[in-house]
C-alpha cells in the first residue's frame, strides 16, 4: 500500500513537471527560431519601375508584423542565390509584366511557403499552377468564407477573376453588387497562397494578414486585442479644463493612453509663439495625467511650417509643393526634376543637398521637441508626425531618436495624401526599426454627425482580425462627453487589452537626453549640465519655476502675517478691556 | 524684460513690507514690555538731574503761549529745570510773549539770535540755545508741543537709569487729529510710525531715531558731536546717527508723551514732508559713501532702511505702477498671473493690519472710523507720499549737483481751540 501510494505520488509530480515544462518544449523553438532570424522573408516585387514605391510599402507594413527579417528584390534584380536560407517566399506582381527569363527555373528548387499577389503568377514556374489567372474584374466586397458575415468593402473595387483547382482551399471570397455569386480572391493549395488583387489598402491587408497568420504559423491562441486611445494636439494654448476631465475620466476607468504633444503653438495671425512655460496650469494637468497613465508622445515641435496655425499646419511637409521640406520657411523653393539636369550624378548631388538640409531640419526640431518636453519634466516615449506626414528619409532621421511610432504612415515621397494604416503592431523595413503603433479608427471629426458611427464602422473593421490594433484619437477642445461616446465604442470590443507604453519596451534619445522602459518604469537619463546650457530658455523656464514659488511663498507669508496683527490687536483690545474691568 | 522689472519691484516691495512686518511685531511685544521701564522710574528719587529745555521759535506767536503753558505745569522740580526759548528771527509777537513769562518765571529763560546768527534754521538756533544753558540732559520741544506733565520727569530718569543710552525719545501725539481728514491721516500716520519703525527697532535692535522734539540727550554727547549739523534739513535723523557712532544707543520710550499740531493742509504738509524727505536723502548720501568711517556699524542698519525705503522701495512701488499702467494700454506679456492679484490683496491687509495693530495699542484709537481712514488712507494718502519722494528726490538731487545751500521751511502753525481735547 505504502509503496503504491509513494509510485502515485511520483507520477503524480512527474506530469506536474512535465505540464509546467511542457510550454517551453513547445514554444521555445519557435521562439528560439524567430529571435535567431529563421523567418527569412523574401519580397520578390514587380513596379512600375522597378523601384519600391506605396504598394510594397503597404505589404511592408504588414509582412514586417510577423517577421523584421525582410528583403525586398525587384524582379529584375533577384537571382537564384537571394533565395538560399529562405523560409518564407513572396512574389507581388503588381503590374503585368514580361518576368525575365531566369523566373522559369528560379523557384524550382524552393519548398518552403509561398504567396504570390496579383499578375505574372504563371510566370514563377509551376507553383501556381493550381489557379488560372483571367482579366480583372469589378469585385465589390470581400469576406472570409467561413466567417460570411463579417464583409468588407474592397478599396479599389477590382480583383483578379481566378479559377481554381479542386482541393485548392479558399479563405476569402469577393462578392459583386450586381450578381448573388461569390469568386475566389484568397486561395491556398498546400503551403501556397494566392491573393488576387493588385493593389492593397488596409482592408485588403487585413484579408491577407489573417491568411499571413496560418503562412507564418502564428495563430494568436489567447485573441486579447491591443487597442489605444490618443489624446491629440496637445499644444501650449490648449484648455486645460476638458484635458483634466478626460484625464479623471481614463483614470478612473484605469485606461493607459497616449497625449500627443506639441511644444509650441504658433498664433497664424502674429506668428507669435507660445510655449508651455507660458501655460503652468496646462503643464500641471500634463505632468498629472503622465503621472496616471498617459504616456507623452511628441507630435513635432510646432505642428506647422510656414504660418500656419499650430495643429492646423504640416510640420514635416511641404503642402503647397507637396514635397518634404527642402528650403526654409521664408524662401520661394521650386523643386528641379532630373530632367533640369545634364547628368544624373549632378542631379543625384542636387538631391543629396536637399536631403541633407531635410535631415537638419527634421534633426533639429526633434532635438528642440524632446529637449523642451523633458526640461518641463514630460518625458516623451514615441513620436507621431503632424497629419502623419513625412518622407521616407524623415522615418530615417527619425528612427535615430525614437524606436516607437504612432499613427499612419505616409507611403510615397511624391505625394503626402498617399497614406495609410495597417491592421497590427508592425516594424517595416522603411521605419528604419522603429515599431508601429497603428492608428486604424479614426477620429471625431468636429461638426461631423456620423464621426461616432464611422469610428464604429473602423472598430468593426478592426475586429476581423484576430489581434489587430484598435487605435483611435481624440481632441480634447471637444470636451469630455465627446471622449466618452468613443470610450464606449472601444469597450464594446471583446478582449480590448489597452497598450501602455511605459509597459512597453521603448526608448527615446537626443543630445543630453536618453529615455527608455524598464519593468514598467521609464528612466530617463538627462545631462542636466548640458542640457541647461544648450539653451538659455532651459534655465530660464526652471528660474521662473522658482521665482513662482518664492511669491507664492511671499503671499503665503504676507498672509500670515495678516492673521497675526489680527490676532495681536484681539489680544490688546482683550487685555485693555481686561485692564479697565 | 518687463517681467524682469516687474518681479524685481515686487522683490523690493516684499523686502520691505516683511521688515516692516518684523518691526511691527517688535512694536507689538514692546508695547507689552515698556511699562517696566516705567514702574521701575516710579520710585521716588532724591537727586534729580539739571534739565535744559530748548525750544527753538521762529514767528510762532500762534503756538508759543500753550507750549509754554505746559513747561509750567511739568512734574519736574522747578530748581533743576531750565527752558530756554530761542527767538530766531521772529517778525511776529513771539519775542516779547516769550519775554513776557521768562520775567514772570525764573525757570525760563529767552534768547534772541541776533546776526549773524539769525535765521540759519532750526539746527543752528538749537546750537545757539545751547550755548546759554546749563543742564546736564538738554531736552528739545517744537513751538508747537505741549508735552504732558510728566514727560520730563520720564525723559530725564529714563536717560539717569540707562547708562548705554545716549539720548531718548518719547511719544509724540497729534493734538488736531480730528480737525480734517489730512490730520486724521496724519494721526494714524505717526502713531504707526512710532509704534512700527521707532519702537519696532528699539526692541529688535535697540535703535530708534530722535524725532526732532520730545526728546532728551546728554548735554557730554552734544559737545563731543559739536551741537546740530547746521547743514542738515533733518538735523534730528543725522544727529542720531552721530549718536550711535559716538557709542551710544537711543531708548524709545513711548511713556514720556507730547502734543504737537499737524499740518492742516496740503500745502504746509507738502512743505514739511518734502523736508524731511530730503533730510533723510541728505543722511542716507551723507553717510553711504563713509561708510566704512562709521564705528558704530549698527548704524548701517538705519542707513540701509533709508536707502531702501527711499530709493528702492519707491523706486519699485513707482515700477510696479508703471507696469501696471502700461500694460493697461499695452499687453506686456507679464507672465505672473493670478498671484499679482493676491499679492496685491495681501499687500493691502498687511498695511491695514499693521495700522490697525499699532492703533490698538492707544486708547480709543481703533474706531470705526478710523478703520475707515485706513482702508481710505491707502489708495490716497500713502499714494502722496509716492509723488513727494519723487519730488523731493528732485530737488536733492539738483541740489547735489548745483551745490545750492538747503534752505530750512518752518512748518505754518495753526491756532488750535484753548480746550484741547487730546484724546483725538
């Protein structure tokens, strides 16, 4: 019986150390082969010119969720040896076009998963000849087959009509206004994937993301959903009122969030400025809701270029050239093209020029904006650029100072309004390894009466994927109720999990100033020495701290010495009356 | 830069006003305190010192006949008591009412100057007064003063008693306080003045100023200073700073009380105080640059007070209501904020409870109305005093650099009603 009972035992604490081992068998070489590299991405891409432009940059963003080990190739460019070591193979044709001749053999010898999207797939050797490519066609409206419900709109209102072979599974069907009948878009065929569309936005990513999560076997097991809410334009006039009833309120409902910071607010009018030792008050509430939850992410140094209004204007810019910023304010700029030029390296060193002076720009107003916030005691944890616009080398110059990023993103050099948004966490290549923190609901829109429903539209949206990001921003001029009504929308979302930066793990760093996480803390480390002396508003700012202080102690005092003379003339008026008794 | 000099004036002002604060409590717990000195005077004394009383009178018919009414019915054995009353120049009846009771009374005596000793001013007649008496204490009245009975009795011992202190002073009251609103304001003025700065620093320091009447000092010190600086507007405020460095301290001692008559209007007030103002800027640049002459450093203490209420306290307050002004028409940009406002508030309680207190520390003082004065007093009365510090820093200033002579204005009398009422 003893022994018996002692083999129970035994047994007993064997399947106890296996069940608590057991996780790390499982996951750790997966998690062992992520952090070694071992999803080897390759993008084998075909532009219009060869060059990667907004299209890859949108895939960018979305593959990089799952891997930072990404390549991009053009077509023209890729030879057999960039496939050695790949796991993950992807072909983006975006255009149709002639493939050059090597594509016929290139993959034969590739066994690992592949996605092909758009045109050109009979052109990549046999691995898609389970589909028949035709022309393209209207598709209106995309949806998982096992999921028919949830239905999106398709950005550009066309796919590619395919045919597909039996056993070829279909994740994502298309749906057309005028018949009842529904067309493959997103197909699999063992550990081959294809997406029938050309052109993506985030709609189409989201479609295609879920699918990416079966490709990269990431299936997220636990579903909590990372969502945030950004309290937008917070600039030195803003009232401090509403911004302290929206900071009680994500307070009391424990809510992390994000402020978006501006240093200085310029009136448009006077071009006079102002800054946030001009508002204590405001500063006050500031310092308070970074002490509770929110996080300060800066949202460029004034908001503007020229003389435009703070929060109105676009910092990063050029809006009226519709080119990065290349020339100060104050100076007519007229871009040159390559054509203006008699050789290409003069026009390469024109545009090296340019580029250079954009570095020093983006560099210094940075610098200013994190120096500034950081001398008041607002320690910036991420950055966010006005009206997300920036160039590709501004997300250079960026990712020098900050390693998080919120919002959209600007997707071409050519033209600001080529934007968009991604449904997950996400580091692409062009950020320069800076993360991500998406931004896919919107905002209220002021005088907008269906700003709630649209919100509400996105959240839905959002919700189709398994782990997308719910991010959503608000401006506290409109008040509190407002901030309320979009609460309510995103707490409506099943396992919303809020992200809070200072949980995760960020940095920011400039001349004299290093910020970053640990354990849930951020640490700043500040040369307060230099930084002091790198400005003399820096030192002013904390001399009029102290000047504040030392009158308010004056008043203080005076006030005291106020209720003594009164009690002093009580007690001679007592003891005289005293006297005379 | 406007917010530079706006914190700058109120740092000043502040200084200022806690110091006065500081003394005023001192006034406060020597309120309490000096009746000690006073009992202990009490107990009868067996050799009297010889007092000599000057009374400087320059066409003071008006005046000159109460005040020496009250030299007769003083407490004092008349043996040891001498009143000398200087005839300086009078164009009026002073002399032959002043000759009238020196024939009547032997105790009083009258000195007429006579070229070239004749009207030099008041330090130059209390020189000349000087030299015809006898006393071992000389005791100074205005024309206008009618000490009370036992004033000389409480000088004269006070100074006996006190071997460190080289003169005394006592309290002086207004006799026509309740003749005008100027007078009553001129009432609360100089009951605040006494209570604040003369006996506030008596108790912290043990410094008080000679007031220019109703005070005693030691006829040695007098000889070894060499009399009155004739060059002086405030000979009193100078000759107590000669005091000090001679060694010696200055008692308050608010037990000894006078009478004396106020300006009753703007002009001879404007008069009187542009002379006292001047005096005191006359002292301040007199010294500031002698300063390391001084022996007594606690003179410093004077000098300083002087130079800050004068110069910088004027001077930020004259700031301060500038800024204010301009920024009225101008935005500034001044970047203060609501505690301007407060301290603003608190500035004005501080001086109406200073006033208050120091009311409270005479009988029937602290009256409704009175209290409404104060409240009235700030916004009028104290103002003026900004635009006579103004003027006054004019007229020594032009007088510095043209090296004129100071020329002494006697303060106009006004003939009061023959029944005083004293409790104003």
């Amino acid at each position: 019986m003893r022994k018996k009972s002692r083999n129970t035992k035994n047994s007993f604490i064997l399947i106890l150390v296996i069940s608590i081992l057991f996780p790390f068998f499982f996951n750790t070489p997966e998690s062992r082969a992520e952090k070694n590299g071992y999803s080897n991405v390759l993008v084998i891409y075909t532009s219009s010119d060869g060059e990667i432009d907004e299209h890859q940059r949108i895939f960018d963003m979305l593959i990089s969720h799952f891997t930072t080990d990404v390549k991009f190739i053009s077509s023209n460019e890729v030879e057999k040896k960039d496939l050695s070591g790949v796991t993950h193979l992807f072909y983006y044709g975006q255009f149709p076009d002639r493939l050059p001749s090597t594509f016929h053999t290139l993959l034969n010898d590739y066994t690992g998963s592949i996605l092909a999207i758009g045109h050109n797939t009979k052109q990549l050797g046999t691995h898609f000849d389970f589909i028949d490519q035709k022309n393209e066609f209207e598709i209106n409206q995309m949806a998982f087959t096992d999921k028919k419900e949830k239905r999106l709109n398709t950005s550009y209102g066309k796919a590619i009509n395919i045919e597909v072979d039996k056993g070829t599974e279909i994740l994502v069907e298309g749906t057309r206004a005028d018949d009842s009948a529904s067309y493959p878009i997103l197909v699999k065929n063992q550990n081959h994937y294809y997406y029938a569309v050309d052109r993506m936005a985030i709609r189409e990513t989201i479609f295609l993301g879920e699918a990416l999560h079966q490709m990269f076997g990431k299936k997220h097991m636990d579903a909590s959903r990372p969502g945030y809410i950004r309290i937008e334009d917070v600039h030195p006039m803003v009232n401090p009122e509403p911004l302290k009833e929206i900071a009680g309120i994500l307070k009391e409902k424990n809510i992390p969030y994000m402020i978006a910071v501006i240093p200085v607010y310029t009136n448009p009018e006077t071009g006079e400025e102002h800054f946030f030792s001009d508002s204590p008050e405001l500063l006050k509430v500031l310092k308070q809701m970074q002490e509770d939850g929110g996080s300060v992410i800066l949202h460029g140094y004034t908001h503007q270029h020229k003389l435009n209004e703070t929060g109105e204007g676009f910092e990063f810019w050029d809006v009226e050239k519709n080119t990065p910023i290349y020339a100060p304010a104050s100076k007519e700029f007229v871009l040159k093209h390559e054509r203006d030029f008699e050789t290409r390296e003069k026009y390469e060193e024109y545009m090296k020029e340019l580029e250079n002076f954009e570095n020093e720009y983006i560099h210094k107003k940075v610098k200013r904006g994190i120096q500034e916030l950081v001398n008041y005691g607002l320690y910036p944890l991420a950055f966010e650029a006005p009206h997300y616009t920036m160039s590709q080398n501004g997300y250079k110059v960026l990712s020098e100072s900050f390693s998080t990023y919120v919002g959209q993103l600007q997707l071409s050099d050519s033209d600001w309004k080529i934007m968009d948004s991604t449904p997950y966490i996400t580091s692409p290549s062009f950020l320069k390894g800076m993360q991500l923190l998406p931004e896919t609901m919107g905002f209220v829109e002021e005088g907008n009466p269906n700003a709630l429903q649209e919100i509400q539209q996105k959240s839905e949206m959002i919700q189709i994927t398994d782990n997308g990001v719910a991010g959503a921003f608000y401006h506290p001029y409109l008040g509190a109720d407002g901030l309320k009504d979009v609460l309510k929308v995103m707490e409506k979302i099943p396992n919303l999990s809020w992200i809070d930066l200072k949980e995760m793990d960020v940095w920011v760093k400039t001349e004299n100033v290093d910020i970053y996480t640990k354990n849930g803390e951020v640490i700043t480390d500040v040369k307060q020495g230099a930084l002091l002396l790198s400005s003399i508003d820096f030192p002013l700012y904390h001399l009029k701290e102290f000047i504040d202080m030392v009158i308010w102690g004056i008043a203080i005092l005076g006030g005291l010495a106020v209720i003594s003379f009164i009690m002093f003339t009580v007690h001679l008026h007592s003891r005289k009356a005293k006297m005379e008794g | 830069m406007a917010n530079f000099l706006l914190y700058t004036s109120l740092f000043i002002i502040w200084m200022m006003l806690f110091y006065h604060a500081f003394l005023m409590i001192g006034g406060y717990l020597h309120s309490l305190k000096y009746r000690e000195y006073e009992k202990k005077l009490a107990t009868p004394v067996e050799d009297f010192p010889k007092v000599s009383i000057l009374i400087p009178a320059h066409n003071e018919e008006v005046v000159i006949e109460d005040t020496i009414q009250s030299m007769i019915q003083l407490n004092y054995p008349k043996d040891k008591l001498e009143v000398i009353i200087i005839n300086d120049n009078s164009s009026d009846n002073t002399g032959s009412i002043i000759d009238r009771f020196a024939q009547k009374y032997a105790f009083i005596r009258a000195v007429h100057t006579k070229p070239p000793h004749t009207g030099k001013g008041k330090s130059a007649a209390l020189n000349h007064g000087l030299n015809y008496s006898s006393g071992d204490i000389i005791v100074v009245y205005d024309a206008d003063n009618t000490p009370e009975p036992d004033a000389i009795h409480y000088l004269a011992l006070g100074l006996k008693h006190d071997s460190k202190a080289g003169a005394i002073v006592g309290k002086f009251r207004v006799v026509n306080a309740n003749k005008n609103i100027l007078t009553r304001f001129i009432n609360i003025e100089t009951l605040t003045f006494q209570w604040l700065a003369q006996a506030g620093r008596w108790f912290w320091f043990k410094m008080s100023t000679i007031p220019g009447t109703n005070f005693a000092i030691r006829r040695s010190i007098l000889e070894q200073l060499g009399g009155w600086d004739e060059k002086a507007l405030s000979e009193d405020t100078e000759l107590s700073i000669r005091v000090y460095n001679a060694g010696y301290y200055i008692r308050f001692f608010p037990a000894a009380i006078t009478w004396e008559q106020e300006p009753e209007n703007l002009k001879v007030w404007l008069r009187q105080r542009t002379r006292w103002a001047r005096g005191n800027l006359y002292v301040i640049f007199k010294y500031l640059f002698r300063m390391h002459k001084l022996k007594n450093k606690k003179v410093l203490v004077d000098i300083y007070y002087f130079l800050f209420t004068y110069v910088l306290f004027f001077g930020g307050i004259l700031l301060s209501h500038s800024i204010f002004a301009v920024n009225l028409v101008r935005d500034l940009e001044l970047s203060i904020g609501v505690v301007s406002y407060v301290l603003l508030v608190v500035g004005f309680l501080l001086f109406v409870t200073e006033v208050c207190l120091a009311l409270s520390m005479e009988n029937d003082q602290l009256t409704f109305r009175n209290f409404l004065s104060v409240l009235f007093m700030y916004f009028t009365y104290s103002q003026m005093w900004l635009f006579l510090v103004m003027y006054s820093s004019f007229l020594e200033g032009k007088r510095m650099l043209f090296r004129q002579e100071a020329k002494w204005y006697k303060t106009q009398r006004f003939k009061q009603p023959t029944k005083e009422n004293h409790s104003a």
